[in-house]
C-alpha cells in the first residue's frame, strides 16, 4: 500500500521536457540535475535520460553518486573543486569541472592528477557570484591550456535576469562575451534563456545548453506558463484527507487562531504539512485539489497536516485523494501563493515524502 503522502514523479514527462530543451538547444544539451534532480531522485532522473548528452551538479560529490550509481555520461560539476582531494576525485570519476576563481586553478596547478580533467572557466557577466571578469579570462585560458592535465572544453556565463524575456537584461552579458575570441565553446543558455532564445547568438553546435527546472516542467518565464511553454508536469505531490468536521461561524482554526469562519465550514485536515515540505509560508487561500475540486488553504500549516476549507465540496470525506500540486494544480502557481519559486518547493520536500516512479 502505498502511504498517503507521496510524490508521484513521470519519468516520461521528464523526457518529453529534455527532448523540448534538447531540441531548443544551439548545439548539445545537458541536463541540470544537482540538489537531488531538484528534489526529484538524482540517480532516477539520470537513468530515466540514456539520451541526454551529458549531466550538470552543482558539488563533486553529486558527480561521484552519479558514477558509483553507473551513469556513464558526461557529468560537469558547477562549483568545481572545493579541495586537492576533489580535483583527485574528478580525475578519478572522470567529471568535468567548473573554475570559478584563480586559486581553483593554481591548486589544480599544484598538483599530478591521475588523469587528464575538461575544464569549464566561468565568466561573470554581472550576475557577480562566481566566475572571473571577462577582462581575467584569456590569462587564466592561456594557463589552463599551459597545463600538462587540463583541458579547456567550454567558457560559460550564468545570466543573472534572463527569467524577465527582455533582452536588455542580457545584451551587455552577450556584449561582454561578443568582444573576445575564445578558444572553446560558449555555454549560456540556462533554462529561461533557452526558451527565449535571445542568446542563442553567442552559441554554436559545439555550444552546450544546461537545462534545469523546465525538466522539472516548471516555467521559468515570468511571463508564460509552463502550459503555454509545452512543459508537462513531472512532480505531482499527493496526499488525502484523514479528519473532517463542521465549525461554526466566528470559530477558528489551526495554531494561533488565525483564521475565523465568516460562516459555518465544513473543514477537513489533510496528511502533510512542514515536515513533509509543504511550505509553511503558504498563505491562506493557496490552492488545494480536494479530489479534483480547488478548495482554499486555511489556517496556519502544520509539521503533519493543513487544513482546508471543504464547504464547497460535500463529497469530501476521510481517504479522499489531494493534490497539493503536479499534474492538475501548476506548482508555479502554490509558488506564487507561498511567495517563492517551484524551484524551491521541489528542493524542500524532505525525505518523509517518498518518490514513487512511474
Ligand atoms: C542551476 C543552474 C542552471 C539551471 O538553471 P535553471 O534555471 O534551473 O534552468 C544552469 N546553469 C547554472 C550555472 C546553474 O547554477
């Protein structure tokens, strides 16, 4: 039997999403998997995608379970080496890694690895976190190709807005990258970018595209949605009701009363709450598909369980099923109730929820 609480995850929409960004994509394309495939199972969505051409994570770490689990694919760590003993680690589990920052680059300098490393060097475009200015870049491009165990395969930048569709967020990033030659393939395009398009300018076919939460099918635009974009839903979190009972108006419900009934309510309490994930900060109103009927969150949500307003459904009752979102609910829109991004709801579902694959 399975629990109540699940995350029910399609493996085929998974594909049909990364089949959209392979196809949206100038030359090859990657598939951002780090923070557990955004909360989705690392090691599932890798073996679910033989066909993608390679695969991002953000740590060595990540890398190291991908091969110790058998993916043979090209794997590239964002954040690069964070010590001797992970570029030893990279060369040994043959995993691609980003320089972000010269001293990555002396110690990798350093040291004799055991085997060749391809290097990513990351551009900061103005997002201003990682990567080195555009004007640092061809000395740091003429050490790595000095080096005996490096090898340069692309130059990537990371936008800070390309989530807005204006390309004045991104024409002096591409500026940036417009006025020097390189010696290796640019990659640029995140999953924002990818869909607009508007840096497909500066990439090649050699170029690689690195995809992350439109795998998940959740849109990145703000302006379109994940419907619109032809993303299919991959996460559909489900739950069920296990109590139900009228209150009376004037009454409330739930820690600190904060909500009172305008009128009498009939009121039922599902089986998930913070502990599971469900963002405590949802505010009262956020969607809730009792049984394929929208009803509205009310009161404060709980470590084990919400509460929602059931009145407008009188079939409602102990076992019937919910769907906090997936499927039939947009995770973009509980996002936008709980003032955060899917993005965040995936990575926080905690490991109480289990993944059922299908
Ligand atoms: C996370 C990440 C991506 C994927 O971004 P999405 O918005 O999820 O498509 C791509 N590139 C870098 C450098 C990242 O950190």
């Amino acid at each position: 039997m399975t629990r109540p609480t699940y995350a029910l995850i399609s493996l085929d929409h998974l594909r049909h999403n990364y089949r959209l960004a392979k196809q949206k994509s100038v030359g090859s394309s990657y598939a951002v998997i780090k923070a557990n495939a955004y909360g989705h199972g690392l090691l599932e969505c890798a073996r679910a995608l033989p066909e993608a051409d390679g695969f991002v994570v953000a740590r060595v770490d990540e890398g190291v379970l991908l091969r110790q689990g058998g993916i043979s694919q090209v794997v590239v760590v964002l954040q690069g080496a964070c010590s001797a003993e992970e570029w030893q680690e990279a060369a040994r589990h043959q995993l691609q890694l980003v320089i972000h920052h010269e001293q990555q680059l002396a110690q990798a300098e350093s040291l004799t690895l055991s085997d060749h490393i391809q290097v990513w060097l990351k551009i900061n475009t103005g997002m201003n976190r990682l990567g080195v200015r555009p004007e640092e870049a061809q000395r740091l491009i003429m050490r790595i190709q000095a080096s005996q165990s490096l090898h340069l395969a692309q130059v990537m930048t990371h936008f800070a807005s390309a989530d807005t569709g204006n390309s004045r967020e991104i024409d002096p990033a591409l500026a940036a990258l417009d006025s020097q030659s390189w010696p290796a393939a640019l990659s640029v395009n995140n999953s924002a970018a990818l869909l607009t398009g508007l840096a497909n300018i500066v990439e090649s076919n050699e170029s690689v595209s690195r995809p992350g939460i439109m795998l998940y099918g959740s849109s990145p635009l703000l302006q379109q949605s994940a419907d619109e974009l032809n993303l299919k839903p991959v996460m559909t979190l489900n739950s069920q009701i296990i109590h139900t009972h009228q209150v009376k108006a004037g009454e409330s419900v739930g820690y600190g009363a904060d909500w009172q009934a305008p009128k009498d309510s009939r009121i039922a309490v599902i089986a998930i709450g913070y502990g599971d994930g469900y963002p405590r900060q949802a505010r009262q109103g956020t969607p809730v598909l009792v049984d394929g009927i929208e009803c509205p969150l009310i009161g404060r949500v709980s470590m084990d369980m919400i509460t929602v307003d059931v009145s407008a459904h009188p079939g409602a009752g102990i076992g019937t099923p919910v769907e906090l979102w997936g499927e039939r609910l947009e995770v973009d829109r509980v996002a936008h109730y709980c003032d955060t991004i899917a993005y965040e709801l995936f990575c926080q579902l905690t490991p109480r929820v289990k993944r059922v694959y299908q």
